[in-house]
C-alpha cells in the first residue's frame, strides 16, 4: 500500500548545540618530520577537515575498540537490554533467522515503557526473500505488538533503480543499484559504528570493525541523519491481508517527500533540501562532549563524522570522499616520508582518484583485502559466483599500478584469510577502513571506520557513514594499532606471480559480466 506526499515536508531536524568550550587545536607551527612536529601534521590535517565536516572534541577513552564478530554482538546485546530512552539501528539488513537479537529488543520494550525503537534498512535487501522469510516479515511483529509510536521499522528505497531497469534486474544482483548501507547502531547515549551488517555470520565468523563511541554529541548528531534517512523511506507495517506475506510497504503521508517510486526527481530534491544541511561543517567551530566538562577531563581526540549520500544529494555536497581524499593527500607530502599506512577492504575495488593518491604516497604502505577463499560470495550460485575472481581481476590490476609507480618496495598487498568459506572453521572478510602511523610513530593516530568500501558505487550509489578519528591519546593509539596487526595477523602477501596461478586466472565470463553491470549503470 503506498501513499503519495505532493511536496517536501520539513522535519524538525536539529544537530546538536554548539558549545565553544575549550576548543582543542593542534599546532600547525614547525615543518620537520620528528616527534615533537607531529602535532603540527596533525594541526594541518585538522585544519582541512574542519572546512568539511562536523567536527566534535571527546577524550580517547571514550572510544572502545571491539575485535571479534562474537564481542560485537554480545556489545550490542548487552547495551540493548539496558536501553532506558532510545534504540536506533541503520544498517543493510538484519538477518531474517536473527530471533535473539529481536527478542532481546522485544523484552526490552516490555520493561521499560518509555523505551523507543526505530530500525532503517534497505528495500531491495529487506524484502528480497519474500514472500519467504525475510527482513521485513521478521521486525513487524515489533511493531504489531508496541505500535508505530513505540517502533518504527523503515526502508531506504534506492532512487536509481525504478519503472523498466527494477522489472528486468535480477533480485539478487539489484543491490548494485544503490542501497542503504550506512552501519550505526546505537542505544542512550553511546553509537557503534561499524562496517557489519546485523546477522548470524556477522556475529560469528565474518570478520569486521566495530568502535563504540560513548559521546552523547556524536549519538545525536548521527542520530538526525538516521532519522532523516528514515522519513524518506518506506515504513513496514502489519498486513491486514490473508495473504503470504505478514507485512505491507507504506509510503506515509507524514514523510518528507513523494515516494521515488513515483517522483524520483521531486524525491532528490526534497532529499537535498533536508540533507544537505545537516553534514555541513559548524563554521569550523569544535563541538565538545560535555561529559568531560564535569569531570575536568581534557579533549584529546577529534571525531568528523562523514557521510557519502551522493544519490540523494544535487549538487553532492557529501563529505566522505573529500574527507579521504584530504587524508590521503596529505600522504604524499614530505612530512609524511617515515610515515606508515595500512588501507582495507574487503570488496578491493578503489576509487580510481583514491588509488592514484595512494600511489602517490610517501612511506610504507599495506593493502589488506579478501583472498578468494574469504570473500563472502565464495562458492555462490549464478551471477554473484563471478564477484570473488572480479575482485581478483581488480587487486591483480592494482597490483600491476603499483608496480609502473615504481612502488613495488614500498607498498605491499596482503589476502586476509581464515580458513575456506563454506568449510568448517571458514570465516569471511568484510573491514574497511584505513590507519595512519605518523613519522617515528609505533601505533596509529588517525583511523577511518564505517561503511564505505571506497568504490566507485560508494560514491554514486550507496548511502555511506564514516567516522574519521585523529587522536594523540597514547591508550587509544595502542588500541587502534592492536586492532591493525590483529587483522593482518591472518593475512599473507601477495605478488604477480600468485596471480599467474592456475586457480587465480580470471576468465572472460568474469570480465563480460563486470562490463555488462557498468553498461547498465551499476557498480562492484
């Protein structure tokens, strides 16, 4: 059942307050690459991004490192039972077997009845079994049950994939299109951020990254863009038809634009309209956590939040990819020479302009991405069986820059790999994100974590969250650098002559489907 809005509704989206309270800066003074300048690599770098993004200021103790799929989902579940005011969950989907995680939430709205629930998914992804069991036929019964004032389950439909394109693309591979695919899973006060999606392999063999950020700010701020997110999706209700699905897809006369199933162009405006100014910048001033205020803790650590929404943004004014492309820059300067970098994903697909700075850049480097064997689409049927020699295709041709860079000494590929997927013991690889050690450094200082897979569909297509962190707390340092060499612990180098292995070559039906899917507007 889908209902139309003739015009933009206007929410009463807030970020939060500024308070100009001790506003941390590093030094921008001194040019020479020792200890005592790195203050002033990091003033540099500050400086830049204050120019795009929000900025906030908490102490490093305020950021939990988690390591393994099991300690995140254990996390998440403990922090649920205790919810007191607020749950929201933005993610791609859960997963339609995930029973505990839903009756962990269920008993928690029975306890405690002041407790609110939203949860944004995707559309394409949520509904894609159906009318088997699925993602949405799992969370409505919240809703049966507590009411859409207490729960509000919502699904981002993709603007690019509608009318003839939605009717001849498969299910299975429709994703490529454009999802909803930002990782923030929050409860009170405190939001993880994450790469992981919400289902069993995720909480127990699927190998990610996960911080926990105890910043009342920072909850907030991405708590206006979640739920800005959410009245532009489709909200999932209880079917009142005897039919096989127990739910219905509404398009609610409240939300804050016509559906992009029947307007995509009013749909984009509207979006830009309501989006665009929440992830401008605060006019370069810091945003402190308060919580230090009380406890005469000093800041030490500055979090931008960045977002990739490029779909619903014209003109894009999205901060993720100028954000990175700032960070990596910055690598290729002379400061930077005794510098060390690490850059993951699971998807290995750079964005060419990324790659090309990478390429570029002074010191050490490390590219972490999935063997094969490791690649969550190991062994699958049909088309999404070619994806895991494409992203071979893909490093192997990096590979090969690297080399005409002349960079073979400099930058090194690995394969992460725990086993064999679909074999006992076999886990997946799924991180992303980069770590920054600066000159004569042991342990990181600046990191990214979220969402993105910093491809070319993350930067047209998908709706991405990251958060980039530049701190001189000497604890979360370690712990950032101890979170690094865990994932490289499983991961082993490779070279051209890997890729010259029988099991490695890439056959044309791999390179005419990569070429067919790019034809008809998606991306890898």
């Amino acid at each position: 059942m889908l209902r139309r809005v003739a015009g933009c509704s206007f929410l009463p989206y807030r970020t939060p307050q500024i308070h100009r309270i001790g506003c941390r800066r590093f030094s921008t003074s001194g040019s020479t690459p020792s200890p005592s300048s790195n203050l002033s690599i990091l003033g540099g770098l500050t400086n830049e991004l204050d120019r795009i993004a929000p900025r906030f200021e908490i102490h490093g103790s305020q950021i939990q490192v988690l390591r393994t799929p099991n300690e995140f989902y254990e996390t998440l579940k403990a922090k649920i039972s205790k919810a007191k005011s607020h749950i929201y969950l933005s993610t791609l989907y859960i997963g339609k077997t995930e029973d505990e995680l839903i009756s962990t939430i269920q008993t928690r709205l029975r306890n405690q009845p002041n407790l609110k629930v939203s949860i944004l998914t995707d559309y394409l992804r949520g509904t894609r079994e159906s009318p088997k069991p699925s993602c949405a036929s799992l969370l409505v019964p919240l809703v049966a049950e507590f009411g859409t004032d207490r729960v509000d389950i919502r699904m981002f439909h993709t603007p690019n994939l509608t009318g003839l394109r939605k009717k001849v693309i498969p299910k299975r591979i429709n994703e490529g299109w454009g999802l909803q695919h930002m990782k923030l899973y929050s409860v009170d006060d405190e939001v993880i951020i994450s790469g992981a999606n919400l289902s069993s392999d995720y909480f127990t063999n699927r190998q990610d990254r996960y911080h926990v950020f105890s910043s009342k700010d920072i909850t907030k701020y991405l708590a206006t863009i979640h739920h800005a997110v959410c009245s532009l999706s489709f909200r999932v209700l209880p079917s009142s038809f005897d039919n096989e699905m127990n739910y219905i897809l509404q398009w609610p006369e409240s939300n804050a634009s016509p559906s992009p199933l029947e307007d995509v162009n009013r749909f984009v405006h509207c979006a830009s309209t309501i989006l665009g100014p929440l992830i401008k910048p605060h006019a370069g001033a810091a945003v402190n956590h308060q919580d230090n205020k009380t406890h005469d803790i000093p800041n030490d650590t500055i979090v931008y939040p960045l977002a990739q929404l490029t779909q619903l943004l014209k003109p894009d004014t999205s901060t993720e990819h100028p954000g990175i492309t700032a960070i990596l820059r910055q690598l290729s300067s002379s400061a930077f020479i005794n510098s060390s970098w690490a850059f993951t994903a699971g998807y290995f697909n750079i964005q060419p302009d990324l790659r090309a700075l990478l390429l570029a850049s002074h010191g050490n480097g490390t590219v972490i991405t999935a063997s094969p064997w490791a690649n969550g689409f190991y062994g699958s049927k049909g088309v999404s069986g070619l994806l895991p020699p494409a992203y071979t295709l893909l490093a192997k041709r990096f590979l090969k820059s690297v080399q005409r860079a002349g960079k073979t000494y400099q930058i090194q590929m690995k394969e992460w790999r725990k086993g064999t997927v679909g074999e006992p013991g076999g886990w997946t690889y799924h991180a992303k994100g980069l770590w920054i050690t600066l000159p004569h450094e042991q342990h990181p200082s600046i990191t990214l974590i979220g969402s993105s897979n910093y491809t070319k569909r993350s930067y047209s297509l998908d709706l991405e969250i990251n958060s980039l962190i530049v701190t001189e707390n000497s604890a979360l340092r370690k712990r950032l650098g101890a979170e690094q060499e865990g994932l490289e612990m499983h991961a082993s180098i490779v070279d051209m002559d890997d890729y010259a292995k029988i099991e490695r070559r890439v056959g044309m039906r791999v390179r005419i489907a990569m070429w067919i899917v790019t034809l008809l507007g998606g991306a890898l």
